[in-house]
C-alpha cells in the first residue's frame, strides 16, 4: 500500500471565494503513483471547506447567497465568538459546507460523475492556508 501527502496552499483576495482544485488533487494523485485507492481532501483551518460540485457561476452565486442568509457576516456584534476576531460567520459557513471531501481513485483518475468537482471554499480569506490531500492505495 502506498501513502502521499501533499499540502496546497492559497492566498484569496477576497473574504469569501470559491476555487477549483480539482486539477491540482488529480495532480496529487498522479504524483502518488496510486492507481486504485482513495483520496482524502481536507480543510486545515477551521474558517475554510472543502467540497463537490458543479463548477457553475451561477451556483457559487446561489451558494455565496444562501450561507449568508444563513450566517450572515453583518452585523459583527450579534456573534458571541466576535470580539477579538471578525469571523463567526466563516465559522459557521464552513460547517454547513463541511470539512473535507474522499474519493476514488480508479486506474489513477478521480472517479466521478458527471460535472462532479473539487473546491475551496473560504470564509475568512486574505491571508494564506492550506489543504491537505492525502492519497492512499496501491
């Protein structure tokens, strides 16, 4: 069994984005070797997500609109967590989000449906972070 680990890092412009990283894990898995096993992609900050979908504007607009409805940024004050820090709502959007994405790798590819893609999501971007893939297999 093969292990490889591999970080990516990203500084956003923006307090809030949604990035692609599907070539970037393919990438990763093609570095491993692995060509049958699974792929674990996670989040390492607690303000930021990893998930799939469809890599489509309009949707990225839908989601950025829905998370804040639900956690809305504004005002700071009506969080508890606020007071040295600004960031409640990118807490509680990584949450709904969630964590970290597996995979199959089969015959070294990602093994996905139609329109299936990988992305970073940040809540409380303008400063670098990191992602960690992990490729298990043979």
């Amino acid at each position: 069994m093969k292990s490889y680990r591999k970080e990516l890092w990203f500084s956003t412009t923006q307090r809030r984005e949604f990035i692609n990283i599907t070539h970037e894990v393919q990438r990763s898995i093609d570095e491993s070797g692995v060509k049958e096993g699974l792929v674990l992609v996670n989040a390492m900050h607690i303000t930021a997500s990893v998930f799939i979908n469809d890599d489509e504007s309009g949707l990225h607009h839908d989601y950025e609109v829905w998370l804040e409805k639900l956690a809305p940024e504004k005002p700071h004050s009506q969080y508890r967590h606020n007071g040295y820090e600004d960031n409640a709502d990118a807490h509680m959007k990584r949450q709904i989000m969630g964590r970290e994405v597996v995979c199959a790798v089969t015959n070294g590819q990602l093994d996905f449906g139609p329109w299936e893609q990988i992305f970073y999501g940040e809540f409380d971007g303008k400063r670098k972070k990191r992602v960690l893939v992990k490729v298990i297999g043979e």
